[in-house]
C-alpha cells in the first residue's frame, strides 16, 4: 500500500523594493531546504509555469499573498520573471508552491 503525502500550497507574490543579488538567494534556498537542485537541467518556475533552464533560477523574494504575515520569503523562480515583478509590478503575479518549500529570509 502506498500513503501519499498531502503538503498543502500557499499563494505568493513578489516583495516589493528588495535586493536584487537574487544568484545569492538561489544558493541560500538550495542550502536551507537541503534540496540541491542546481545540478539539474531545468526547473518548473511556479511564477509563469515554464520549464527553465536551472542556470536562469534565481532566488526570489516572495510573501504571502493574503498578507497572513509580515515575513519575507526566498523562493525559486526565474531571472525573467524576478525582474518583471518588481515594484509597483510585484502585485499583478500570484502563483502557488509548496508551503514547506518556503524559507524566511535573514
């Protein structure tokens, strides 16, 4: 008998006015999360669901979208959409991942 494991997703969406050294966030999500996918080909960015080469990955800064806290994310996405959704353009894009694949920025 096989269990499946239900991990429940939440909707986020760009931070607004955040740093932009976003290969450096990459490399603090693979090592938080301990899931090191920097060795794949590509990776599905959640954002604009497109397959990416991983080289385009980036770590984005990221909140929940119904404003449940005040906490700052990091989450994979790609270099294109993490500089669309900057700004006053951080809003427009909601999209859902896995809630225990987010990690609280330092």
């Amino acid at each position: 008998m096989t269990i499946a494991k239900f991990i429940p997703s939440v909707e986020i969406k760009h931070a607004k006015d955040t740093t932009d050294n976003s290969k450096v966030w990459f490399d603090y999500w693979i090592k938080q999360t301990k899931e090191d996918i920097s060795n794949l080909p590509t990776w599905n960015c959640e954002c604009c669901n497109e397959e990416v080469p991983i080289g385009e990955m980036v770590g984005a800064h990221v909140i929940k979208a119904d404003g449940s806290d005040e906490t700052v994310y990091i989450y994979p996405t790609c270099d294109t959409c993490n500089k669309t959704y900057k700004g006053e353009k951080a809003d427009i894009k909601v999209f859902s991942v896995p809630i225990t694949k987010l990690v609280p920025a330092p």
